[in-house]
C-alpha cells in the first residue's frame, strides 16, 4: 500500500514507486491530458484544500458540497490523480442508480472500473473497484483488493452501516484506528444525522465545506428556487420514531381526501405546466396522489421501491421527454436522481430530518438550458421550509457542530398573508405581490457582549465582529458568540452570512508568524472546545476551523499542540 500522506500530492513513496504499473484497463489515452474534462474554478479550489489537508497528514476528510455540485466529476478527477500515482481505489455507493453515474463520469477522464454489486460480473483486474455498501454489508468481502484511497459517496446515506463501522472505527472509541486505514474521503450534500449518539465529528478529523448553495446560484451553476407554503395535514400528535414522524400516522393524516385535493389544487393553481417531482409519505398516499392527477387530466406515473429498475428507467425518460408531467414516487428520487427537467418540487411529505429535506429540494436545482429553465417552484405542503428554512440559507457548520444542527429552532422565513410566498424572516417587503410587513421593534439585547457588539455596529458590522470576537478571547468564552451576533445582525439587514475566514484576521494583535501567539490562541481553542464538545482535540474540526479564520493556515506541528495543550491546562 502506498503511503497515503503522499497519494494525491506531488511525491510518490518508495513503495509506490515499486508497485507494478496500472492494468491497461485503466491507463488513460494518449490524448493530451488538458483534453479530459475541466473542473470548475470552485471545484478546482476545493480539490487543491483537500489536497493541502492530506500534505499536512489529515487521512479522513468530509467533503460537504451542495445538490448538483459536481461531487461525482470532483472525486472522478481525484481517482485520475491517484491512479496515476498507481494506487488503488475503491469507490462506495449506496444505490444501484449511482454505480451507472460513476462508471460513466471515469469514463470522462479515460478510467474503467470494476464492479462489486449484485448483478455485476467481478472483474479484479482494475485498480478502481466501485462497490455496493449493501454488497459489502452481506458478507461480500473485498479482502482481496487493498485500497490505498476509499472514497464514499453520498456517504450521509453509508457512514452509519455496518461495513462503515467495521472499515472506519470511530475515532472517539478507537482513535488508533488512523495509524491503520487507507486515506478516506467522504462526500455528501447533507452532513446532518437524526441521531443525537453520532456524528461526522466521530468518523472524519477534518471537513471542506465547499460553496453554499446561495453562491451557486449566484454565480449561474444553480437555479434560484420560489417557495410556497400549502395547506396540508395536521400533524398535531403525531409520534416522532428515530427523530423523524412515525411513518404511519404521518401517512393517514397526509393520506386524508381533503389533503390530498388541496396537493392538486395548488399544483394547478401555481405550476400547472411544469415537470413537477411529488414528495409522498408511502405507498398508499402516493396512489391517492396519482388517482387525484389522473381523474384532473394530468399525465402522470408512480415510482416506489417496488418498481422493477428498466420500469423505473422508461418512467424516467417518459417525464424527462415531457411524456409524463407529473412523477409521484415514495422514497425512491432523492439521492442520486439526476433528470434536470424538474421544475417545481412538491413537498407532501413533512419530515424532520434536514438531511432529507435538502437532496428532496436539490433534486429541482440543476440548470436545464435547453427546456428554458429559469427557478424551481417548491410546493411544501408539510411546513419543511418553516422547520429548516431556505435551501439558500443553508450553512454547513464545523465539523463537530453537525450534531448541533439538526434542530437549532425555528429557521427566519415567514409567509406572506396576501399570497402565501415564503419569504426571508429579515425582509420587509414580499418580493412576489408587494404586501409591506409591519415593522418589529427587536428587543434590546442583556448580555454584556451583546451590547459591545451593537455599539459598535452601527458604525462597522465588520469592526463589531473583530471587537466582540477579540473579547470573546480576551474573557477565554466561545467566539461563536461573535459570529451568531454578527449573523442576527446581518439578516436583519437583508445581507448574507458573515465572512467569519475574511473578518478573524490576526484580531487582538496575534500575529501569524509568531508561535507564541499561536501556541496563545490555539489553548485557547482548546479550552473552549472541552468545555462544549467533550472530544479528542484531534478530532475537533471546530478549533482547525477558528484557528485557521485567526492565522491562516492549520495547526501543524506537534510541539504546537503539546504546548498549546499544557498551557490550556494551566490557566
């Protein structure tokens, strides 16, 4: 096995280097390398962190980057790189629907792969192997292939399972583990668990949090979506089961013929000529759906996990022709279902799991050029968008906060009365008909910090962030507090999330070139990190995060962490 601090960066190891070539299957062409397909600037910039963080001796990293991102030519491209280096991959999937998309981005960049799934012929003579977790789970062992790199994808939906556990152990119960594992990289769009037990923090030391969703589309690489509220079922009494509603009781409320008439009407009162994608609860619900469009007609069909995969696929390519207007499907187009002709999205399922709601929502936000696609309407017949707010507000926290932000309250949208568009909580304005809100007096703050902060904002928002986060040090508290008043601050203004990595510069006087300075700050982190998390400093994905914002660069070396941690001990 080659040595993984050296796998994806400019210099191989001796082992490496003494490994037999890769197998012809995998050799790229000798068509000019700059003719394999480009990464985006984003993509690129994020590809050359991770590679940064593996120099630096990180061996398991989260890629956090949102729907329609790219995830999937962003880890091809990091394949090609190893592969080169002559190193062996194994790729993780948890659908069948996934292995196709994979197989068809290496072939993007000249790379085969085998296969190890139900249905599949083996072949092992690949050094890139895409594997089932379900395969792996029931025994299938890939014992006979040695991966130097492991690379997950959609690792939300296969970082809990069995196989995960026993190939990656948790760092909080076995942080030896490390010294023993291939480099493992793990990409999601939804970096959220219902489980309040575990968390990404336990499995990965480190995590990329790439462009937000908002930046995307700001920048033309996602559609804007327009959000509604509908009327739907009362969801008063109904059990939580594993942090999500109790299936079904969800179902007989959501399955009541009053429900159910109001889904269509609104689909034909708001979106009745786009390709609409339907969210139901279970199969009984999304038979109703499908009679109510059906008996109004409108073209649709039905898809759960029932559906044979070729009844599946020609259902597919039926709505994507525009055959089929309408798809209702039960648990089965989240993950991994890529037709960019949905334009409206209708949530009739209420869900409490972040997680979901954000691949349900991402499944409408591709660009489709050709079908002259310009948003995505999102129907949410289940009060999601008021449970976890806006897919463009999303910010994906630091690593060991994951577990924090699932239910952090109630999210800043509120809807309009005059035409039931869902809007931020901070405008003043309804963007879609005009209608003025009253104006709300916030109450004055009573912490001591809260008030620094509003003194000085009122003159510099970005000086207030600096003065509060430099007395946060200085009184050795989180400095959490200074970005979550910064953050109130700016969305009362209508702006968007604060630039915590820009505004943290060298505050208070630290100097980056200094050790002492950083040895200061980093015991610092550290005491703070105890005292909220509880967890192997190593592990703690929330002190790289601020160190970073502070100097610039990662904490590195040894004799830095062993001083830093004396020193918090002391004080």
């Amino acid at each position: 096995m080659s040595n993984p601090y050296s796998l994806l960066t400019g210099v191989k190891s001796q082992i490496s280097q003494q490994q037999t070539p890769p197998t012809t299957s995998q050799v790229p062409s000798q068509r000019d390398r700059q003719s394999l397909i480009q990464l985006r600037d984003y993509q690129q910039q994020d590809k050359q962190q991770l590679y940064q963080l593996i120099q630096n001796g990180y061996k398991r990293v989260l890629f956090v980057a949102p729907c329609a991102y790219g995830k999937t030519i962003v880890f091809s491209s990091i394949t090609y790189d190893a592969i080169q280096k002559n190193c062996k991959v194994l790729i993780v999937v948890p659908f069948q629907a996934l292995i196709q998309q994979v197989l068809k981005s290496l072939a993007l960049f000249d790379l085969k792969a085998g296969v190890i799934a139900g249905g599949w012929k083996e072949d092992r003579q690949p050094n890139i192997q895409v594997a089932m977790r379900q395969t792996l789970e029931r025994g299938h062992r890939e014992s006979w292939f040695d991966p130097d790199l492991v690379i997950i994808d959609e690792c939300h939906q296969v970082m809990w399972s069995k196989w995960a556990k026993k190939r990656c152990p948790r760092l909080n119960k076995n942080p030896d583990s490390l010294t023993y594992s291939p480099l493992l990289i793990g990409f999601t769009a939804s970096p959220w668990r219902l489980s309040k037990r575990e968390n990404f923090g336990h499995i990965f030391e480190v995590q990329i949090a790439s462009q937000s969703p908002a930046s995307l589309i700001e920048n033309g690489y996602l559609v804007p979506t327009v959000y509604y509220g509908i009327a739907g079922a009362d969801l008063k009494g109904v059990k939580i089961r594993q942090g999500d509603f109790a299936i079904g009781e969800l179902e007989l409320r959501c399955n009541a013929p009053a429900v159910v008439k109001a889904t269509v009407d609104n689909y034909e009162r708001l979106c009745p000529q786009r390709l609409t994608l339907v969210y139901a609860v279970g199969v009984k619900h999304a038979q109703s759906l499908f009679q109510e469009f059906t008996n109004r007609g409108h073209t649709s069909a039905l898809v759960t996990a029932k559906t044979s995969d070729e009844e599946r696929l020609q259902i597919f390519d039926s709505f994507s022709q525009g055959d089929v207007k309408i798809l209702i499907n039960v648990g089965v187009c989240s993950t991994g279902f890529d037709r960019p002709e949905v334009s409206c999205i209708i949530l009739a399922r209420p869900t409490q799991s972040k997680a979901l709601y954000v691949q349900m929502i991402g499944r409408g936000m591709r660009l489709c050029p050709q079908q002259g696609k310009s948003d995505c309407l999102i129907l949410d017949q289940g009060g999601n968008i008021q449970r976890h707010g806006s897919v463009e507000e999303i910010e994906y926290e630091p690593l060991t906060e994951l577990e924090l932000s699932q239910n952090r309250g109630e999210p800043a949208v509120k809807t309009c009365p005059e035409c039931g568009h869902l809007i931020r909580l901070s405008q003043k304005q309804c963007d879609h008909c005009g209608y003025e809100f009253p104006s709300l007096e916030r109450p004055e703050p009573e912490d001591e910090l809260k008030l620094l902060f509003q003194s000085h904002a009122k003159k510099s928002v970005h000086q207030a962030f600096r003065t509060l986060l430099e007395q946060c040090y200085f009184m050795r508290v989180s400095p959490e507090i200074a970005r979550r008043e910064a953050k109130i601050f700016l969305q009362e203004q209508g702006l968007k999330s604060v630039p915590v990595l820009t505004w943290s510069r060298e505050i208070a006087g630290l100097k980056s070139e200094c050790f002492e300075d950083q040895v200061s700050y980093l015991s610092y982190l550290l005491q703070v990190a105890e005292s909220e998390f509880s967890i192997h400093p190593r592990q703690n994905s929330w002190i790289l995060y601020w160190f970073m914002a502070v100097f610039g660069f990662p904490p590195q070396q040894n004799k830095l962490w062993e001083l830093a941690l004396l020193k918090s001990r002391t004080i």
